[in-house]
C-alpha cells in the first residue's frame, strides 16, 4: 500500500471507535501534547496525488452535475446512491457547495418544503416539524450539510469546488444531429479574469461513451450533464443560456416573476431531459429560465423533487 492511500479496514476501524475523543479527555498536561511527526512535502502529496488521480479517473464520467446547489444535491444523492458503479462529478464554481439552500429567504434560516418534499428529508434522515401540509427544517443548513455529507461519502462521487463550467463540448450524432458530449471548466478565479488576464485555457470532462479514437462506442451508455445552476446571475443559468445559443428550436424563456404554486409544479413537470439536443438534462431554478416558469421564492419543495425526478431519470437512462 502506498504512503498515500488509506485502507479501507482502517477507514472502518476510525468510523466504529467508540468514545474515540475519550483518550484526550485522559491527557492532563497539555503542555507535553504532540502531534505524530510528518513533513511538509507528505501533505502536498497526500493532496496532489489524490487530486490528480481524480482528474485522471473523472476525465472519461458518466454524469456531470454542474452546480451543487438544492437541486444538484437532491439529483446527486438519487444517481450516486442508485448507481455506485458510475462516475459522477459534481463541478460548482463557488468554493462552498450548497447554493442558495444555507440560509433559507432572506437568511431567515428556516426551510419550507411542501409534501411530499418531506420523503427526501426522512431518506437522508433530517429532522422536520410537520405541519399538514407543509414541513420545516429548522435551519436549511442541515438539510445541506447532510445530503453533502452522504453524497461525499459514496466513492464514486468527486466534487470539483472552486471550478467553474465554461462552455459545453459538442458533437454531432450519427445523424449528424448536434449532441453535448462534455463540459469545459476552468479554475473560477480563472474564469472571472479572463478579461484582465491574457487567456488561461480550460480543461475538459468528457462523457462515457466514446472508443480511444473519439469515434461513439455504441456498446457503452453515453454520459449525460444535469445542469442545476440556478436562475440567471453571473454564473447562474450557465448550460440554459448556452443551449439556447446552440440549439435553433430553442429560445430562453426567461424566469417570470414569482407564483409559488404555478413555478413550483412547472419546474418539476419541466425537470429532466433536454428536448433538443441529446445527453443534457436540467433540474431547479435553471429550468424555470430555460423555459420561462415562474420563480417560486422562499420555499424549497420543487428544487428537491425536481432533483430526484431528474436524477431518476438520468438512473433510468443507465439501467434501459
Ligand atoms: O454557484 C452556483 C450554485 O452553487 C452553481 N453554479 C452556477 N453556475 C455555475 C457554473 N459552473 C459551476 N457555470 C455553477 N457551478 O450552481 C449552484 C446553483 O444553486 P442554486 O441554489 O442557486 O440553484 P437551485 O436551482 O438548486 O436552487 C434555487 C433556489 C431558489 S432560487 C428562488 C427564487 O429566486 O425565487 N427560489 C429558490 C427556492
């Protein structure tokens, strides 16, 4: 085993200690306390290796997530914890996953879902207060902080914080008809210079499904992207507006101003696949300006369903 893998018998040994805290509690000189010994240069490692290796395993995957906000989250967790043979890589621009769903509207903290929102919450095991109709968690950042720790945890996820989508890579069918066949990112500090900076070019994640020559390999799935960034802003919207560019059937609706029952049900009835071109699926407030739905403001229900509908769609799309 290298110096810079973990095994698993020891991952597992480290989650069952019992009281684990219980041998510091035994120390009464503090003064004497020391770490294990390490060196600067095993810290780099342990990083780079690791990071590198991702990029190298994540270069060919099965499903991009871009954005990791409510909607993103709710998708990943359906696809990672259904499918734990596929490669899934979330890539969010900010260096915090979760998006908007920390705080509830206006940082007032509480997240409202309407039934049967709450049957995500009772999955993943958050505490609500029922309320007939509707639930509450007390404060959106457990509901964040928990999906984002069970999606961390499935081996076959890597979130890319920090790293920003700029651009779609295409091709054509056999038909000739325009298909998305991967993304293009870029570090986001990278991105928001490229007007200041002479230019940094991207890197890219390809979707499964192709042989070592670029040519389709019909006997593997083709990968798909959900995009899931939100509604417009500087980043926000990214894959939306830029499909609308591509696709000449296609014109962006524009989110329309809010009604939380009618933005609610049309951005789950519009979550899933892209109409027009193939492999690209969209979930959350992305969907209410691809196809001009209205904002649903402080509530939460639509951006988790419409993340599992998604999600089990992209999960169908694999086992068919
Ligand atoms: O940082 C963004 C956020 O975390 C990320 N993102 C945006 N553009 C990106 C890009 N590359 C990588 N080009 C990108 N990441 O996408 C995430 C979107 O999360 P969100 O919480 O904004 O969107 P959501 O659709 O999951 O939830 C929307 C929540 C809203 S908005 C709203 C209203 O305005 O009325 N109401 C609700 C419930």
């Amino acid at each position: 085993m290298s110096t810079t893998q973990t095994s698993v018998s020891q991952l597992q040994l480290n989650s069952v200690a019992e009281n684990p805290l219980g041998e510091l509690a035994k120390i009464d000189n503090w003064n004497d306390f020391q770490f294990a010994p390490i060196r600067e240069a095993t810290v780099s490692r342990a990083m780079t290796s690791r990071y590198y290796q991702d990029m190298d395993k994540y270069a060919i995957s099965d499903v991009v997530i871009v954005g990791a906000g409510s909607s993103g989250l709710s998708a990943a967790y359906v696809i990672a914890k259904n499918r734990p043979d596929l490669k899934i890589a979330i890539i969010e621009q900010n260096l915090a996953p979760g998006g908007g769903c920390w705080v509830s509207g206006q940082l007032l903290s509480a997240m409202v879902l309407r039934k049967p929102a709450d049957l995500l919450l009772k999955e993943i095991g958050v505490e609500y207060e029922d309320q007939g109709d509707y639930v509450v968690v007390k404060h959106a950042a457990l509901f964040t902080s928990t999906i984002l720790s069970k999606i961390l945890a499935f081996p076959n996820v890597k979130l890319y914080n920090g790293t920003c989508v700029e651009d779609l890579v295409t091709k054509p069918n056999e038909h000739g008809k325009l298909t998305v066949s991967g993304v293009v990112t870029n570090w986001t500090l990278v991105t928001l210079a490229h007007d200041t900076q002479s230019c940094m070019d991207p890197n890219v994640i390809e979707l499964a499904g192709y042989s070592d020559d670029g040519s389709r390999d019909a006997t593997q799935k083709h990968g798909v992207i959900l995009s899931t960034t939100g509604h417009d802003g500087p980043f926000g919207a990214f894959c939306a507006k830029r499909i609308v560019q591509l696709d000449d059937n296609m014109k962006l609706g524009g989110m329309k101003g809010l009604d939380m029952n009618s933005a609610e049900r049309g951005v789950v009835n519009h979550a899933g696949k892209y109409p027009g071109v193939d492999n690209i699926y969209f979930a959350g407030m992305e969907s209410a300006e691809l196809y001009g739905i209205n904002r649903m403001g402080p509530i939460f229900s639509s951006m988790l369903i419409s993340g599992v509908k998604a999600g089990l769609e992209i999960v169908k799309h694999f086992s068919d």
